[in-house]
C-alpha cells in the first residue's frame, strides 16, 4: 500500500523479472480495479510489471463501495499525479504504459504530462475521456428497449438531462436498496453496450454488489465531470507523444468506443500504430493475442 495523499492509500504490486524493462498496467472503469490476468499481458522474464488499483477502485482505500466516502478528491489529475508517485517510489525512470478502455484515457493524459517518463505505449479499445452522451443516450438507437430499462432507472424528473449525473445522485442515495438498484442498472447497460462480439459475456451485471456499487459510483463521478478533461483535449495535444512509440488496438465491433476516436489519434501520431481486430468489440476475440504481440516487441532482452 502507498500513500498518495487526500487520505488514499493505493494498492500495487510488482512481478516478473526485477530487471526487465519497466511496465505499468492501468485498468479500465473507472473503477474495476486490476487483475492478476493483466500480468499475463507482458513476458514475466523480459518485464518488470507492476499494476496498481487506482483511487478508491479494488483494494485500494478508501473504497468508493462505501457509500460515505467523499469522491472530490478522485480525479485524472490526481490519478496522474499518483503514477509518478508510484514510479518514484520504485525507483523507474521510464516505463511502458499499457492501458484499456478508460485506462486508455488515463494514459494518455499521463503520456501527455510527464512524456519524458514514457518509453512506449500499447493502448487497446481506445478511448478519449469524450462522448459519454454516445453510451448514455444515442446508443439507444442500437439497443432501444435496453436503453429504456437503463433510462428508466432514474427518476422521472431526471430522463431529458445527464443520466450519469442522475445515475450518481442514485449511487449516493441514503436509502442503500436505491443505490443497489441503481448500481445494478448501470452494470447491465454497461454489459449490454459491450456485448457486439460474438464471443462477449456479461461480467459487470452479475459481479458482486459491492464492486457494481464501486464501479458505478466511480464512473458516473467521472463522466458527469467530463472525465476532468476538456471536451477533445487528448487529440488537441497529441503533439506532446509524437516521439513515443505506440500500438493502439481496436475492435472493429466495439460499439461503446467506435474506432473514429483510435483513428484519429494513430493520424495525428506517427509514431503510432494502429492494429485493427476484425473479431472483436471492446474485448474479447484475438484482442489479448495482439496486446501480448504488441508487448512483445518493446520488452527488452530475448525471449
């Protein structure tokens, strides 16, 4: 556990080889916190590979899944700021940065802040903290009658305007079977917004009430604020990673972030790389196959 100021303390590990070419793994949500599968991303022998859960998310503390914990103080420019805390703490003065769906999002606003710290990137299901009115709202169009059930979770009063920031009044609800509800609601429309693969699984919606609470309090705390971005801020100063090196990768069936936004990054970066999955959405198919390629070609040393 680390200490990172605001009264958080963040989870993180360290495994593979302690010699091997830095990596730090960002999970996506907000809030889903990291995986034991996401060391499986990097070579343990070439790769000194460390995850860590961010604010509030998996074991990190406080937990966002308590309904009492005050959230001002979770934001990208904390998260940011938390990664070079992290990286001073072990010690590393350059490492790769892989990230997925919002961890895409996280960093590339690191990338953006501390480029000279960043050796390479591999980004997958690309995002760019814009367009939550996509996923909330115009993806009604494809999925109208599960869009209805995920609008009609909020009050009445609240349909017409920003269903996030009304999914997070919910989500901070004194009564806890509303907040449960509502939680609820959120992870199936998550689940069914990146369903378009043939192989896809629901995972939020039948997660445990505890992590759907932490999830979806998270996220809605973000996307209500923008993600604590300006609209397009990411693409208008893509300029500051033109000389780090990249792969970005991308579901052509991922209907939660269509690939426009993975294609207009790898046109405005030339030192990027663009690798499109034609059996994928937002995860699933060959898309760890193609991060673990991806990896494999920045780590150091032979196989």
């Amino acid at each position: 556990m680390l200490e990172v100021g605001d009264g958080h303390s963040l989870y993180w590990e360290v495994s593979g080889n302690p010699d091997g070419t830095p990596a730090v793994g960002l999970h996506g949500g907000p809030g889903t916190g990291s995986a034991p599968g996401m060391r499986g991303l990097f070579d343990p022998d070439r790769y000194r590979i460390v995850l860590f859960d961010q604010r509030n998310s998996g074991r990190s503390t406080p937990s966002a899944a308590d309904p009492v914990v005050n959230l001002s103080a979770n934001t990208t420019q904390h998260l940011v700021s938390d990664m070079e805390t992290l990286r001073t703490h072990l010690g590393i003065s350059r490492w790769l940065v892989w990230g997925a769906s919002w961890g895409v999002t996280l960093a590339m606003a690191y990338a953006q802040s501390h480029a000279e710290r960043v050796s390479a990137m591999v980004l997958s299901a690309v995002t760019d903290g814009d367009r939550h009115d996509w996923i909330t709202r115009d993806m009604g169009r494809i999925f109208p009658r599960e869009w209805e059930r995920f609008r009609d979770g909020v009050r009445e009063g609240d349909r017409d305007g920003d269903l996030s920031a009304a999914y997070n009044r919910l989500l901070h609800d004194a009564d806890p079977d509303v907040r449960a509800a509502a939680a609820q609601r959120w992870c199936e429309w998550e689940d069914t917004h990146m369903s378009l693969a043939p192989d896809a699984e629901p995972y939020l919606s039948v997660a445990n009430p505890a992590f759907q609470l932490a999830f979806a309090r998270l996220v809605t705390h973000y996307w209500s604020h923008g993600s604590f971005l300006e609209d397009g801020q990411l693409l208008r100063n893509i300029e500051r990673v033109h000389d780090i090196p990249a792969v970005l990768i991308h579901g052509r069936y991922d209907v939660s972030g269509p690939l426009d936004t993975a294609w207009a990054f790898h046109r405005a970066w030339p030192g990027s790389e663009l690798v499109v999955l034609d059996d994928t959405g937002h995860r699933g198919g060959s898309m760890t196959e193609a991060i673990i390629a991806a990896t494999d070609r920045f780590a150091g040393g032979h196989r």
